[in-house]
C-alpha cells in the first residue's frame, strides 16, 4: 500500500474515531436504536455506538463547562469533523439527533485486514446527495463519492451508500468492501450485530449515550499471531540491547518478565469473549460502565463466580477514612485472589533469584492465608497531603478461622529468616525485618509490631532514591485480632492509628461511615450493595506521586473534597465497574495541573534569568 493511501486511511479512521468516541453523551430513546443494530455485522471486531448525537454533547459540554480548559465545546469540534468528512458546512439532511455508529469487520482486501466504516443517519438520503454539490450520483452499486479538502487544503475523498434513512461511510479505497457489505444486508442469512448481543448488552448498546463493544475472539483470529510475533520482537530487543545498563534486570530476568507479559495477553485473547464501555454523561457527572465477559467454561469464567453474602452488608464500611488517596471495600473473592497471587509470584520470580522450593512455599502461605480469611475487607491507602511515608495504610479484615491466620503469620516469621531475605538479596537489595509478637496491649488487645527496611546495595544507582524516598529509615507496621477481626496499621503514625481500629472494633460503631465515602454513596447508592466499592482522588494520588519522585513540586495546596467513586460486581462470567466521574474532582484536577503548569514556567523563567558566572579573568 502506498503512502498516499494508508494517509487516506488514517485520517478516516481518525474522522469516524473522533466523531465516534470523543464525545461522552447521555441519550434520548431514538427511532434509529433497533435499526442500527441491525446493520452492523455480528462478526464486528469493535463497534462504538453514539445516541442521539447532538443532545449528547451537549449534556457533555454541560458537565465540562468550567472545568475543562478547552477553548472550544465539543458539540463544535464534533460538527466541524463531521461537516469535513461529509463535504458540507451545513450538514443538511443530517439526523443530528439520530444514532451513529462505527464498525469494523475482516477483509482480506482492506488495509490491515479490515474494513472500517461509519453509519451516519440521514433525513433522506436521496436527498442528502442531491443537496451536496460536493457528492456525485451513485454508480451501479449504488456508490456515491464525497470529495472536500481538509484544513490544509488536501484533497478527501470517501465513498458512501444508503440504506434505509442511513449513510454507510468508509475510505475510497474500500469500494468492493462497501459493495459487497451493502448487498449483503439484504441477503436472509445475514447475522447482524443485535443476534450477539444479551439482554444487558442490547439495552445499553441503545439507552447509553455512547456505547463500545470489542468482540475479543474476533481481535484474537485477527491480530493475535501477530501480537505474539510483535511480543517476541521486543523481548529479543530488550534482551540484547537494554541489559548491563545501571538499575535494569538481566536478560534471563527480562525473558521471564515479558514471558509472564506474553501468557496474560494470550489468556486475555483466548479466554475473553468480549469488552463493553458505556459512557453517559450529566451537567454534574460523567458515568462509564464496564464490563468483560469470559468465555464459557475457561478459566476466567470460572473465577467469574459470584461469591455468596447471605444479603449480608460489608460491616468494614465504616473503617474507610477521609482523606485517603483511595478507599476500598468488599468481598474477599477468593478464587480471584488466589490468581492474582499466582500472578504477582511469577513476576517476584522472574524479579530475582527465587528456588522452587522458596516460591512453593511463599505460594502455600498466600493460600493459606486467603482461606483463613472471611466474607469481607476494608482498606484505606493514606493522605497524600499529610502523609511523609508511600506507604500508609489501614486495612480490616474479617477471618473464618482466626487460628489458621495466626499460624500463616508464626510460619511467614519463619520463613523470612529462612529464605526471603536472601530473595531481595538476589535483587540487589539490603532488607532487616524485626517481628515482635505481643508487644504492646490496649484495651485488652494483644499488638503485634513489625519494622522493615529495604536499601539498595549501590547507593548512587537511580533505584536507590527511589527505595530511599518509600522505605526511608524503615516502615512500621502494626496489627491486632479483635475477635475474629484482623487490624492493621502501616506507615505514619501506626501505634495511635491500629489504637483507633481496636476503638472502633470494640465500640460496635457499625454504619457509621465516614463523610467522603458517605457522599460516594449518595452520588451512587447502588455502590453500596456492590461486590466491592470505594473512592480514588486523583489530586492527593498525583500530590502523592510529585512528593516522592526524584524532582519533588512543592506549593500544590490544592483543597479536594470530592472523589471519583467506583462499584463493581463479579459474577455469572462476568466482571462489571461502574465509574463516576464528579465535575467538582474534574475541577480540582485541573486547577492541580493549571498550577503545575505555572509552577514550570515560572521555574523555567528563573533558569533563564540566572546571571552567567564570570571567570577570573573577566573579573
């Protein structure tokens, strides 16, 4: 393909990509909801949906207005990439209050191997070509060609047919696909995109103002091989020409990362049936559902299992605080967190110099301790504005067998003097962990302390600041079972904070929930009842990064109240989240990097306006 036409097919892809997915919309029902379906594919590998456009963003424009910095709404960019690719400043004829849609199927003549095109609908469409002087008649195949120029002039050109009170849009050099796709719709057999779809799924797909799809076995068939060949690349680049370098992981260590890298994505491809995001945005709030669904009968859907809570609550709700960088609670999905181990043990072994018998017995004690865990858990990681430690957290825990966790922690005492020392050893790394049982008591409650340190062995590489700026002189870690309750505090401060869960334990405080989570939970009542819940502050999260990075920013005071609030479930093969997005967090994030901004200038200024030493001589 030459240069010229993979050109055209970028900037097409660009056009229906922005028209399709750069607005976050909320939607009214549409006459064209059932119909789009439809017409698109059941063998799409993406499709993007986008309901009732101009209502959209408008709703969109309402929710970034004083908070976004953009010059220019979005119902504008939206109109002026639209009127391009159609050739016509005033888009007549065009349904602006219709559905849109972008798809793409497999094609063995298109570029890439696919066949993109975007579903635009129109008023009439034999009269939304005879009203552009920019669109010629249709030929045989019932094919029109759009030509305009883009803002610097060049010359596009695309091809569109009708069908029913829609436009199909694509590239020029798609003409047979456009010609076989638009014949085969009218075939009987045709399977369209809505015989793919569950009940969920269907409904979102049309009452959501934007909705995604990726058809995962379909981007497997197609571009899985290649995937594969790509990964082997970079890990044979990465072998041979970044090692020996200060601060990088040998080469055998790399081929194992990328290794470990290269198993998930193919897990990912092969076990995944599809992904959905769903956008939806209001003047307060900006909404995204997620969801991903396993193959029937791998492994993904059977760690997709709903966990059972008898219409029990999560009692741990009230041991999430204010002004934390995030928040969680929920249930203690076991089989999930069993995988997720497995995984984190492949990445320590690949890290450094792990025997088989260390890592099978590192794996035993995570299982162990899983198991002696109960229904529900609560974790809280500190303030970013107070906080002088990375590593600050509160965390409850319920236990189904309070024994079984107390002998995991006397056999992990064990085996670090045994083996796990000499792990980080391997890596580059001093470690010292002392572990006192019983150290101290309040109210009744045996404490148990245990204080690490970590420093790198070669104190000028650059990992060595950063071990220096999250370890400091060593972390604390505090922790106490009041009943069948574990409590543990790390970091700042942890004695009077492990002091204030033995209070709430013991005072029977439950729903008592702290105001930042409590407004979480106005903002979305149904993430309360949800498998797992909590808040992220992207202000304290990024103050937090900026104070332990090698080039720390001061005087970021930035005020933050407001959170992005997740929920999500598991269950049925299925993982869902829900993310809510308030305006007010958008504002603080911007007024954050506004400052960040000024703060660089000003910086940059003062470089250059620090007089130049002179030497001796012109003294």
């Amino acid at each position: 393909m030459n240069t010229t036409k993979q050109s055209r097919k970028t900037s097409f892809a660009v056009i229906l990509v922005l028209l399709a997915t750069a607005n976050f919309f909320i939607v009214s029902e549409s006459a064209y909801s059932d119909s789009l379906s439809k017409i698109i594919p059941a063998e799409s590998i993406f499709c993007v949906r986008v309901n009732n456009l101009q209502s959209s963003i408008n709703q969109l424009d309402q929710f970034l207005m004083g908070a976004s910095p953009m010059p220019m709404g979005t119902a504008m960019l939206v109109r002026m990439q639209l009127a391009g690719a159609l050739g016509d400043p005033m888009l007549n004829n065009v349904d602006m209050n219709g559905s849109f849609a972008l798809f793409a199927v497999s094609s063995d003549g298109a570029g890439l191997g696919i066949f993109i095109a975007g579903i635009i609908p129109v008023t009439d469409f034999a009269k939304f070509t005879q009203d552009n002087s920019n669109c010629s008649s249709a030929d045989a195949n019932g094919i029109c060609k759009i030509t305009s120029a883009d803002m610097t002039g060049r010359e596009k050109v695309f091809l569109l047919t009708g069908l029913n009170n829609f436009a199909i849009l694509t590239s020029q050099d798609n003409y047979e696909q456009l010609a076989s796709f638009a014949k085969s719709i009218s075939i009987a057999s045709y399977k369209n995109f809505e015989s793919i779809l569950d009940a969920s799924q269907a409904k979102q797909s049309s009452n959501k103002a934007a909705w995604a799809y990726v058809n995962v076995k379909q981007l497997n068939t197609i571009f899985g091989p290649l995937l594969t060949e790509k990964l082997n690349e970079v890990t044979d680049t990465m072998q041979t020409e970044i090692p020996n370098q200060p601060g990088v992981p040998e080469a055998p260590q790399i081929k194992k990362m990328m290794g470990i890298y290269k198993n998930m994505v193919q897990a990912f491809l092969t076990q995944a049936e599809s992904l959905t995001l769903a956008l939806e945005p209001t003047p307060e709030l900006l909404k995204a559902h997620y969801e991903m669904t396993a193959v029937d009968g791998t492994e993904m859907a059977k760690t997709f299992v709903k966990e059972s809570t008898q219409g029990k609550a999560n009692p741990l709700l009230e041991y999430l605080r204010d002004g934390a960088v995030v928040n969680a609670a929920g249930l203690m999905h076991k089989g999930l967190l069993k995988k997720m181990n497995e995984i984190g043990m492949e990445f320590y072994n690949a890290m450094g110099n792990m025997d088989e018998q260390t890592e099978k017995t590192m794996l035993e004690l995570m299982r162990k301790s899983t198991d002696a865990m109960g229904k529900f858990g609560s974790f809280s990681w500190g303030s970013g504005e107070k906080s002088e430690t990375f590593l600050d957290f509160v965390y409850a825990v319920e236990l189904a067998d309070r024994d079984k966790f107390e002998s995991v922690i006397e056999q992990g005492m064990t085996f670090w003097d045994e083996a796990a020392s000499d792990y980080y050893d391997s890596m580059g790394f001093e470690t010292d962990v002392k572990i006192e049982r019983g150290v101290d008591e309040y109210k009744g409650v045996s404490i148990d302390s245990a204080f690490f340190t970590m420093k790198s062995k070669d104190a000028n590489s650059p990992q060595a600041q950063i071990i220096q700026k999250i370890y400091g002189d060593g972390i604390v870690y505090k922790w106490a079972i009041v009943d069948d309750l574990f409590l543990c505090a790390v970091g700042d401060n942890a004695k009077k904070k492990v002091y204030e869960l033995i209070d709430q334990a013991k005072s029977g405080t439950a729903g008592q929930l702290c105001s930042e989570v409590q407004n979480a939970f106005e903002t979305a009542p149904e993430a309360k009842s949800a498998d797992f819940t909590g808040t992220l502050n992207f202000v304290r999260l990024l103050k937090l990064i900026l104070n332990f990075s090698p080039f720390p920013v001061s005087g970021l005071d930035i005020p933050t109240e407001s959170n992005l609030v997740f929920a999500g479930n598991i269950g049925s093969g299925k993982f869902e989240m829900d993310l809510l997005l308030p305006k007010q967090h958008l504002k603080e994030l911007t007024t954050l990097f506004q400052m960040m901004q000024q703060q660089a200038m000003m910086n940059m200024q003062q470089q250059n306006n620090v007089p130049m030493k002179t030497s001796p001589e012109q003294e």
